[in-house]
C-alpha cells in the first residue's frame, strides 16, 4: 500500500508562508515521498520550485527565501497517476486569463483518460502525464464568472477522488470530491488561514484545527476573508477507510474523530475477534502501533518492540549495493533480539497486500528465535484494487483474491492469521458503513463512470 499525496495551503500576509509550508509538507511527509514542491504568491507572480525527494532533501533555507510572498501551496507527491518524474511533480503551475495559477491535488481522477482526450481534441497541449494538469486546464478554460462557478463547473466533470489546493495570484482555494475521498481540513494561523490534508499538519505550525471541509465543498481565502461555497453533492459519503487503517498519522482527527484512538479501538476488536495464547504482542511498525496496543489491553498480553523502523529508507535515493539489497526488509527493520527470542508472539499488522513483506517479517521472527508467529490484521481481506489514488495491486498479485486464510497463513508461515472483521472496522471508527469507501474489502465502488453529479 502506497500513500497518495499531501497537500496544503497557507493565506497569511505578514508571515512567511514558504516556511510554514515546508514544515506543514515535512508533518505530511508519510503522505508522499516521491517529490515535493512549493509555490508561493506575491499578489503578482507566483513562484514555484519542486524537486524528487523528501521535503528536507528538496529545500534549503536559501531556496525557502527566495519563495516570497503571502500565499503558498505545497504538495508531496506518491505518483498513482503519471510516472515518478520530475515533470511530474507538482504544484501544476499553468498561465491562464486570471493570471498564473499553482495547484496541488491529492486523488485520483477516474476519468483522466476521457478528459484528456476531449481536452487535446480541443487543442491543448500537456506537459505532464499527471491527472492533476487535467484540472489545472479544465479550470482555465472554464467559462464561468466567478471562481465557485468555476470550480462548481468542473467537479462537474471531474470523476474520483480530489482533495486539492489552489492559489491565483490573490487567493487561496481549497475544494474536496463530492464524496469526500481523500480528507481536508481547515485551520487559522494569526490572521492566516491553513488547509491542510491532514490535522497534524495544523499542530506542528500551530494553527489552530477549525473544521473539516465537508465532501463537495470549497473554500476561497482572499483579503476579504474566508468564503466557504457549495460545488457539487452526492447522496452518499465516501472517505477512504484507508485513512484510518493506514494513511493518516495517528495525531490526526478525522471526522472529529483521532485516529489514534481509532486503531487502538481496532486492535480491542481485534483481540475479541481472534484471541490466541502467546506471550507478547508486537506491531510492525508504525501505523500498527496503536492497535498492537489496544490488543495488549484488551487480551492483557504484554507489549513489546520487536521491530524498530528506519523510517524512510524505501525512498532513499542512493542506491543500495548488490549486499545490502539482498538483506531486503532487514534494510527497513532492526530486531529487538531480547524482546523476541523464545517467545509466542502476536502481531500485528495494517494490511496483507501481496504477502511478501509479511513473510518476509515472519521469517525473520522466527530467524530471531520467535517460538510461534501469530498474525493479527487490522483489516479484512484485501480482495479488490483501488481506483481511487492508492497504490494497492492488481487481483492477480492481491493474495486475498487469490487463497484463503488458511492458505494464506501457509504462505506467510504464520503459526495462525486473522484478519479484522468489516463490521468491527467500522465500530472501531465509530461510524457506519455509509460513511466509508471500503471497496477493497467488498468490492461496492462508490461512483461509476457515468453517474450523475447534480
Ligand atoms: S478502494 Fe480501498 S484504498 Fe481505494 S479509496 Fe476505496 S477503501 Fe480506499
């Protein structure tokens, strides 16, 4: 499972917007950690720069500097839709009759391939594979009067999931899918305005959390204050629950809800549903942490670190030597030997995608002398690919399409595997099902094609 994006967006004249953006991007960075970028507005020109790599590898305080102004969007990209290259990478910055626009999306459209095709028949050209640049353009040619028209018209035509921020030379923008796919948020900073992806981004630069931008919805920040405008509705509800199972960082509130307290609650459920006899439990970390740890309180097994995390190895860009590549997922673990030798363990684990990296962590439990390996899932089976902006596989590779759990299990070489029930998933959170995208637990896709957005 691979993060889609991060996006933000800062209004505060007076401040410096380019380094409240990096340190906004740098509390998303679990979001994206392909490329990151910056554009900034002084009221006449908006300044852009992006670059591969993690935020702290793509900005200098000198590059910070030169990014003036009193408006910013940033973006960290994982690519879904185009290749990971630099071209790619984004804000989108494209001239059109306002004036030069910067935008930053987190999705994915579903009909990116249509839109692209009517908008070269038009005569466009693009300089990206990226969906995003999609938007940009069907945003500068929108005939529309005002900017809500604007936006209004186009999530008309718009088909998935966008959770995008925006800047024209003198206002901020910010607007979500009518489903509610990819989260957004809303705070104040001294005068200022932030949106945000996620919550935690608030708290590091000390804004303050106002709301969350409700599905359908934007909002326009210029000298005249904030303007919150209705674009387009649907019936239903679909926040990705992969947000909560994995995405988002365990600080963050969605729903007004924390994720933390979310995943603890998964993990309670977890040890109800699939109790076993072990010694300890452990997660893979990080986003299993909390679960593990209400597992823990829930059976009275006690909690231990089995496995440290180097936490961004995967997206190092030096190359590692033919040796150190063959060592595969110790590269990205160290063991707590003492923690895991004789033991019966359970643990605990976000998602099974394609198996490999849980048997891979199995065998190097038992490689540290675990006596017995049992697998908790905080997820049902993950039986249907993802449409909507998230990296998952095809239903060829995924495993749950492909055996059951007791096949599954075998692969592994767990000693037993269980996985969370879908019901229990949606306790944890607090909320029913109407309110989730869980298509990759019962394959219910929340928008067709060719449905209807009024
Ligand atoms: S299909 Fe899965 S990963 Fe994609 S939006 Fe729905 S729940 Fe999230």
């Amino acid at each position: 499972m691979k993060e889609c994006c991060a996006v933000v967006g800062i209004y505060a004249p007076g401040k410096d917007v380019a380094v409240l953006t990096y340190f906004a991007l740098y509390a998303l960075q679990h979001r994206g950690q392909e490329s990151s970028g910056i554009a900034v507005s002084n009221g006449k020109n908006i300044e852009c720069y992006k670059e591969m790599g993690l935020v702290s590898q793509v900005f200098t305080q000198e590059i910070l500097q030169r990014l003036k102004g009193h408006i910013a969007i940033g973006h960290n990209r994982y690519s879904t839709s185009g290749t990971s290259k630099i071209h790619n990478a984004q804000p989108v910055i494209l001239k059109t009759h306002l004036g030069t626009i910067a935008l930053a999306h987190n999705g994915n459209l579903i009909n990116y391939e249509h839109l692209k095709k009517m908008l070269l028949e038009r005569g466009l050209t693009f300089a990206t594979s990226s969906d995003s640049e999609v938007i940009a353009k069907l945003f500068a040619l929108s005939e529309a009067d005002t900017l809500e028209e604007k936006i209004s018209s186009i999530m008309g035509e718009l088909r998935g999931a966008y959770s995008i921020t925006m800047c024209t030379p003198n206002e901020l923008i910010g607007f979500r899918d009518p489903l509610g796919i990819r989260p957004l948020c809303i705070g104040k900073i001294n005068g200022g305005w932030v949106i945000s992806s996620e919550s935690c981004a608030l708290n590091t630069i000390g804004a303050e959390f106002i709301k969350e931008i409700p599905p359908g919805e934007g909002v326009i920040i210029s000298q005249d204050g904030l303007k919150s405008f209705a674009g387009r509705k649907l019936k239903q509800e679909s926040l990705c629950i992969f947000e909560y199972i994995y995405f988002a960082r365990p600080d963050s509130l969605l729903n007004n809800r924390s994720i933390y307290s979310a995943r603890y609650n998964m993990g309670r459920k977890l040890a109800k549903e699939w109790p076993v006899e072990a010694d300890a439990v452990m997660a893979i970390p990080d986003s299993a942490v909390p679960a593990a740890m209400g597992f823990s309180y829930e059976s009275g097994l006690t909690y231990i670190e089995g496995l440290i995390k180097n936490r961004y190895i995967a997206r190092t860009f030096i190359q590692p030597e033919d040796h150190l590549r063959k060592l595969g997922i110790k590269l990205k673990f160290n063991l707590v030997v003492e923690n895991i030798k004789n033991k019966k363990l359970v643990v605990i684990d976000d998602s099974i995608v394609r198996g490999n990296t849980t048997k891979a962590i199995v065998k190097l439990l038992k490689e540290a002398g675990a006596k017995e390996v049992h697998i908790r899932i905080t997820s049902p089976p993950m039986q249907h690919p993802c449409f909507l902006g998230v990296d998952t596989a095809t239903y060829g590779e995924l495993i749950a399409a492909n055996k059951n759990i007791s096949e599954i299990a075998d692969f592994i070489g767990a000693d037993s595997l269980g996985y969370l029930s879908l019901e229990g998933l949606m306790e944890a959170t607090g909320y029913n099902r109407e309110k989730f995208c869980a298509a990759c637990f019962n394959g219910e896709y929340p928008l067709l094609f060719d449905e209807k957005i009024e």
